[in-house]
C-alpha cells in the first residue's frame, strides 16, 4: 500500500488545498492531511479548528485521513509509513523553498520522495494568505475558500454571518 502525506499548514484549508488534495486521492492508496505545527507562525485558526475544518472538507474521501503534528515532516512520514510526500507548485517562487525542503527532507529521511503537483490554473493564484486577505475586505470567498468554512473565516473578522444563505 503506497502512502503519501500531505503537510501544510492549511489556515485555513482552501480551494487550492482540497484540489491538491483530490488529485493525490486519485495517485495513491493512502493520503495523509496533516497540520504541521509551526510555533513561528501565528495561525489565525487553532489547530483543533483546523482539523475539523479539514474533517467536515475532506469526509467524503475514503482514503484521506487527517492528523497534525509539532513533529519534523520526515520524522513524521517515516512513523506513519509515508514514502512519498507531496507537494503543490504554484508561482515559480515556490520552487526554490520547495527543492531545498525536498532535500534536505531527503536527508534526515532517505526513504521519503517529494513528489510536486502542478497548480491546477484555477487555483495558481491561491493561497491561505489570500483568502484571510480578502475576508478582511470583507470579500465574497466562494471561488477560493470551501463554502462549509467560509462563514467561520468571515466571522474572525468581524463579518456578520447571514445562516439563512
Ligand atoms: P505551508 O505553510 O507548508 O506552505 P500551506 O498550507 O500554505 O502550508 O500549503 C500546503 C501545501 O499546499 C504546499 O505544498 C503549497 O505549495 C500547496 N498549496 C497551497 N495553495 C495551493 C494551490 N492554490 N494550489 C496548489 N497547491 C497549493
């Protein structure tokens, strides 16, 4: 059984997260989501958020689980028996963070392939930071953000949710 993981930070989880998402479903038998903790970064939603965000998005795939980590990513692979880690490419100003990740997770952890997934067009322009942006502006979110989680991410800021659509 072929196992990849898929760490990010998903604060929140967008539209360009859950095609990456889809699409590793479709490669291989195991998909593993998981939140990797960053005491650096100051997350807008919890961990415990964004792992029920992540469950309520990505129920519907048998072979999807999710999970979060404060672990290293190849540390983390090798105790769930991950071989392949993937990865999105989006702007050619991911490449460069993206390959040295690559080896260096190489190193601490030889039997973990990086595997990149192109953006999808739609998404090319998608990120975490965009969407929170946006809901700032109080912007319609429902091109970039899953629309369970857009009235959540909206009232972080402020916006006053409407629950009858
Ligand atoms: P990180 O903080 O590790 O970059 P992110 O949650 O921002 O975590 O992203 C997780 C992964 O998803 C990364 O590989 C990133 O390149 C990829 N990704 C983010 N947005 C998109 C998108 N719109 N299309 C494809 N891949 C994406």
């Amino acid at each position: 059984m072929k196992t990849a993981i898929y760490p990010g930070s998903f604060d929140p989880i967008t539209l360009g997260h859950l095609n990456m998402i889809k699409r590793a479903a479709s490669v291989f038998d195991r998909v593993i989501v998981c939140i990797m903790v960053n005491g650096n970064k100051q997350p807008l939603f919890t961990v415990e958020d964004r792992l029920r965000h992540l469950k309520i998005v990505v129920d519907k795939f048998e072979n999807v689980e999710i999970d979060s980590s404060d672990k290293l990513v190849a540390e983390y692979a090798r105790e769930r028996g991950a071989t392949v880690l993937v990865r999105g490419l989006r702007a050619l100003s991911d490449f460069e963070k993206e390959c040295q990740m690559a080896i260096i997770n190489k190193k601490i952890n030889p039997d973990l392939d990086t595997l990149f997934l192109a953006a999808s067009e739609k998404y090319m322009y998608l990120s975490s930071s965009a969407v929170k942006e946006l809901a700032r502006f109080g912007a319609d979110l429902s091109d970039f953000a899953p629309r369970e989680i857009i009235d959540e991410i909206k009232q972080k800021y402020g916006w006053e949710v409407n629950y009858n659509g």
